[in-house]
C-alpha cells in the first residue's frame, strides 16, 4: 500500500490506525449511535433524500464514495442493503476493520450486517452493472440486480475550512484526493439504472458535473440533490 510520506497504518489493540507518529486515526461508528436509533435516523437529511415510496423488501444502495462509511451507516439503519465502494486502498483497509468492530456492537450489528465493503473503483463497476445483469439474469429479473438507489459523495472541492476539520481527520485527507472524474463518476451512476442517484454537495456547491438535479434537500451546511428516473 502506498502511503503519503510520513504515514503508516498499524494495528494495536483497538484495531487498525493510520497515524502520523503523534496523532492516530481510526474508523468509530459507534459515535453514530444515537443518530441510527429507531425514530430519529429518519429525520437524517440524507435519508429523506434517498428514501424511496416503498421500502418494502430491502432495496439495494450503491455507495459509489464510501470514505469511512458513516453516511452508509445511516442507509442501512434506515433498511437499505448498501454496497460500500471504496478505491483507496488505505481508507478501505481502515472501513473493513471499522465495520468488523461495529458488527459486534449491539446497537450497531443489525445496519452493519445490511453492509458489504467492496474495494475499487465504484465508476467501472458501475459502467458494467447493465450490461452483466443481462448476461446473468432472465428479462424479467435484470431490473432485481440493478441498484435502486446510487449514492454519490465524491470529496467537496476546496472550501477554505480545512482548518476546522478535527486535527486527526487531517490524516485521512491526505489520503482523499478531490474529485477529478465527475463526469465519469454520474455517467456511471446514470448507466447502472437506479430508480434515484443522490449526490451530496457543499450548500452554495455547483451540481456535479453541472448536471441539474429533478429537486435538492438543503441543510445548514450540506445539500442533497436527488435526479429521479422513471
Ligand atoms: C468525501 S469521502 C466520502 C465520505 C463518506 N460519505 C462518509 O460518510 O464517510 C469520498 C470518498 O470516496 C472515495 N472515492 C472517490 N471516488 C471513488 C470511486 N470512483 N470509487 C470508489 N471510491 C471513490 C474517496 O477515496 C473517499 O474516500
């Protein structure tokens, strides 16, 4: 694995770390507990933006830009069955070691087991879905092995408040480089054929890939813009 100079990843006995010497960082979602309880995880933004009419059956949430998997956390508390997507190999070395922690959780153990970590590149799996779930699937079952939802939350272009990220979130953003391939990233998602793509952008952010949205939620800080398709 190649690391930025100066960082490593180790494990102690709380799990795998990436520090820099003095500061260490590692995935905790038990810090999300109170926000994934049964009555509050529904008034998450987030989740009324990809929420779907019917709930019904557990839908398939592709998380295309996992990162350490807390908003992946909040959709399977919410009933999707997510695939978290991660391409760098560092941050999902760190993911898969957070969420085999949280599995023993008991708080946590019913979203984590609606979670699945797959390492790569989320825009050529994505590319391909279509055309492997006709390959593999009668007509009729190609929809059932396409995504219902596509999750999209590539890293916000520079904003100038690096500053007030905690220090040791300043280790993994040496690691998340921001995005270069939007276009490539949303034709992807747009490929797969979800019923809902849901892109998370910085409040005044522009739309990514300057695509507009059919409508955006918007809270103080962060906004959700969902393209609906029939
Ligand atoms: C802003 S972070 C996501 C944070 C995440 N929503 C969370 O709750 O922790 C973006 C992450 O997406 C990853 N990423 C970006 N493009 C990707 C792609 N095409 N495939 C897989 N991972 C990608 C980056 O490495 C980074 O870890």
């Amino acid at each position: 694995m190649i690391l930025p100079a100066g960082l490593s990843l180790t494990e102690d006995a709380n799990g795998l770390c990436l520090t820099d010497g003095k500061m260490t960082m590692r995935g905790d979602l038990s810090k999300m507990i109170p926000r994934i309880k049964r009555g509050v995880v529904g008034t998450e933004l987030l989740v009324r933006a990809a929420r779907l009419k019917d709930m019904s059956g557990t839908p398939t949430l592709i998380d295309a830009t996992a990162g350490m998997g807390e908003d992946s956390l909040l959709l399977a508390a919410a009933g999707f069955n997510v695939i978290l997507y991660e391409y760098n190999p560092v941050i999902a070395a760190l993911l898969k070691d957070s969420l085999l922690r949280a599995a023993r959780i008991p708080e946590l153990a019913d979203a984590v087991s609606r979670m699945s970590v797959a390492e790569g590149d989320s825009a050529e799996y994505m590319r391909t879905l279509r055309s492997a779930a006709h390959e593999d699937s009668s007509p009729s079952s190609v929809n059932d092995r396409l995504p219902d939802v596509i999750y999209l939350d590539p890293m916000f272009p520079e904003s100038g408040k690096n500053a007030l990220i905690k220090k040791k979130f300043q280790l993994l953003r040496q690691l998340e480089l921001p995005c270069s391939n939007e276009e490539e990233l949303l034709e992807a998602a747009v490929a797969a054929g979800p019923h809902k793509i849901v892109i998370k952008r910085p409040i005044k952010g522009p739309y990514l890939a300057g695509r507009k949205p059919s409508y955006s939620i918007e809270g103080k800080a962060v906004r959700y813009d969902c393209l609906i398709f029939a």
